[in-house]
C-alpha cells in the first residue's frame, strides 16, 4: 500500500471512529498510535509516550490553566453580572442600544475568558431575559448573543490560539495580538449591523424608558465602577507583558491572581464559586491537553508518510492551483467541516498537512492563525452542528425555537464572512500589532 494511501486510510479511519461517538482525542490518538505500529513495529508504540513528554516540556502551555481560571472565577463571581448593568443604563437611550451594549459585554468576557462557552452562557442566562422582557426582537437578540461569544475564541487570551501555537509551534504571544484588531473589526462590523438594522426598524429595538434612564450624572458614573476591576484585571496582565515586565506564563499568573483578588475584594468568594471554578478548569485543561497530545502523534505519522508533500504536489502540480486558491480552498474546506465538527477537531484534523503547506507557500502562519480561528468563528454557527446553536438552544427560553435560532445567525454569519474576507485581503490588520510590539521590544 502506497503511503498515500496509507494517509487516506487514517484520515478516513478517524472520521469513522469519530462517528460512534467517541471523544475527540480518543479517535485521533487511537488512529495515530496504531497507524504508527502498522507502519514501524513495536517503535511505533513511543509515539504516545514522545508526544506526552514533549507536551510536558511546553512552557506556555502553563498559561492555559491560568487563563481559564480567571475566565470563570470572574464570571461565577457575578463581576460579569455588574458590567451588564453598567451597559444597560449607559446604551439603553438609542435604538438598539442594549444589544450593543450585549456585544460590548461579550469582548469584556472574551478579553477575561479565552473560550466562547463563558461568553454564551453569561449572555443567554443575564442578558438574553432583561432583551426579550424589554420587547428586543427574539431573533435578532439571539444572533447578536452566538456572534459576539464567538470573539471568545479570537480575542486574547483565546485557548485556541494557544492550541494552535502549539500544533503550528508559533508563539501565543504574537498570535495573541495577531487576534486584537481583527476581533475589533468583527465586534465593530457587528455593532454597524445592529445600529442600521434598529433605524430602519425601531421596533427591533426599542429604547429604554426614559424614567430608567433620566438619572443623575453621578449615579451613572457610579455604575462605571462595574467596569474598572476587569478593565484592571485586562491592563495589568496584557500591559506587563506588552511593556516587557513579565512573560507570557507570569501574565497568565497575574491574571489568576488578579481575578482572585477580585472576587475576594468583592466578598464574593464562597466555598462553591471556588469548587466550581477549580472543577471547571481542570475540566478544560485536561480535555485541552489530550487533544494536543493526540495531535501531536498524528502529525508525527503523517510526517513520516510525507503526506505533505503529497498534497503540495496535488493542489499545485496536478492541479495547478495558485497560492491563493490553495487558501481559499482550505477556507472553504474548514466551513464544511464546521458543519459538523468543533474547531479542536478541525485544527488537529487538517493541522498536519495544512500548516506545513501554508508556510511552504510563503503565508505567514501568524496571519493564518487568525484565518482559521474566524473559521471557526463562521463554524460555531452554521447549521446542522454549529456549537453555539446548541448552546443557545440548551439556555434560551421555550420561546425561542430552533428554527429561531437557525434563522438568528443568517445576517452575523455573512457578517464574519466578509470581516474573513476583510483579513485576508488585508493581512496588516492582524500583522501589525504583533510586528510593532516585538520589534519594538
């Protein structure tokens, strides 16, 4: 059997074990250790325990847990909750206004999570109720809440960009940064949307009452108090490491700390916010982590079979596709397989052959990490299997439906096409912060 073949064979083997409902890293590691005992005997066998050491040996890794950590030790804190209130009053005098504000919590959440679930479920549980009680259409709430979780993934510390940092061995720091002005831009496109959208039709949106809103000038600045500990939390983290104080893994310290500090300063720490919070990052770390490792042995096996070049030779040889078509047919191939699959099986899934032929193409794999990640982004809602799809149908109330929830995600889904487009045809956006800051230092 040729190794071509071969190659075809595991990635046909993996789709099917994945199909039986085993867990993702179950599939991908069980393909890969057999494949490479198929292939070099009982050597085969090391590559388990290799990928597991060199998993060990990955310093930035450490940042995960940090991050998650003070994800949800803010969020379970109720923090989240008191910047809600904050937006209510400040956005809620224009048309539309709380569902801006619902995407400027949604960035604030991302910039303190790293994962899109954070953002989803403190959108679906505190603000999607106080929209529809203040008349928001039910549809259009339902999309603003999926669209601005998924920043969750893009805007730093995003865990996926630390998973693909380690599959595609680039640094977190830069793909960080890479992720800043291009979650902006969606988050901007976003806000665009919903205020032309509430002008035309008012009733979409409509303001709050004006005795809500007709407060004094101090009270509202009271209420901007909610803002300043995650504002802190955010700079003080991110502004070390930019200014060069601490790491990459000492910023990810400060932030646990920080968010710690927080809940205790708040008198909010309790004995089940902690367990909670304790049980829900070492859930995370420890299915992130498995993942890796799976990916690792994976990619290890379809470097030995030079599938790589197999593909190379196929798109440009056979095919004769330009560098750019090679892109945007990768593009294409993550949305239909965001169709039915998250995006750690995606990434671990084609890792192997397309971050070796992207950077053999002359692309820069930081650039790329953004592509793939706003991939994503458009595959966390797309029917039939979308992740927030079933999030948000898992926490609305009964009178959203799913054909509802389907219908919601039409105009955002379009919308993060073209900031994908947007991206891609201008690289700067993602490239210039991360250029700037480390050529700088």
């Amino acid at each position: 059997m040729s190794y071509e073949m071969i190659a075809l064979f595991m990635f046909l083997s993996m789709l099917l074990t994945m199909l039986t409902g085993q867990r993702v890293f179950g599939a991908i590691g069980f393909v890969a250790v057999v494949a490479a005992a198929f292939l070099w005997g009982n050597g085969g066998f090391e590559l388990g325990f290799s990928a597991s050491m060199k998993l060990m040996k990955w310093y930035p890794l450490l940042t995960l847990p940090m991050f998650v950590f003070m994800g949800y030790m803010l969020s379970e804190s109720g923090i989240a909750e008191d910047l809600y209130k904050m937006f209510h009053v400040w956005m809620g005098g224009i048309p539309g206004g709380l569902a801006i504000g619902t995407i400027g919590l949604m960035v604030i959440i991302s910039a303190m999570n790293g994962l899109s679930v954070a953002g989803m479920a403190i959108g679906a549980t505190i603000a999607l109720p106080e929209l529809l009680r203040r008349g928001y259409d039910k549809i259009m709430v339902s999309g603003v809440i999926q669209a601005g979780s998924s920043l969750g993934i893009l805007v730093p510390p995003s865990v996926v960009l630390v998973l693909y940092g380690m599959i595609a061995r680039q640094p977190v720091g830069k793909l960080w940064l890479a992720g800043v002005f291009p979650g902006l831009l969606l988050a901007a496109l976003f806000i665009i949307y919903v205020v032309i959208r509430c002008r035309l039709q008012p009733q979409l949106g409509p303001v709050l009452p004006k005795e809500e809103r007709d407060m004094p000038l101090a009270e509202k600045l009271k209420l901007l108090r909610a803002g300043i500990l995650p504002f802190m939390i955010f700079f003080l983290m991110m502004g070390l490491f930019l200014l060069g104080v601490t790491s990459l893994v000492e910023s990810s310290a400060v932030g646990a700390l920080s968010a710690l500090a927080a809940a205790v300063y708040k008198r909010r720490l309790t004995k089940k916010i902690w367990n909670s919070t304790i049980e829900q990052t070492l859930g995370i770390s420890c299915m992130f982590m498995w993942i890796i490792m799976a990916a690792l042995c994976f990619g290890a096996v379809f470097d030995g079979l030079g599938a790589v070049n197999a593909i190379k030779f196929l798109f440009l040889d056979t095919w004769g596709l330009g560098p750019w078509e090679v892109l945007i047919l990768m593009q294409i191939s993550y949305l239909i397989m965001g169709t039915f699959l998250d995006d750690t099986a995606m990434l671990v899934i084609v890792a192997p052959l397309y971050i070796p032929l992207v950077g053999a193409l002359d692309f820069d794999l930081i650039w790329y990490g953004v592509l793939y990640t706003i991939t994503c982004q458009i595959a966390y809602m797309t029917p039939p299997f979308g992740y927030n799809l079933f999030l948000m149908r898992a926490m609305a109330p009964p009178e959203i439906s799913l054909i509802d929830i389907y219908r919601s995600i039409v105009p955002f889904v379009i919308i993060m096409m073209i900031g994908l487009a947007i991206v891609m045809a201008f690289p700067q956006i993602a490239l210039w912060l991360p250029e700037h800051v480390y050529v700088r230092g």
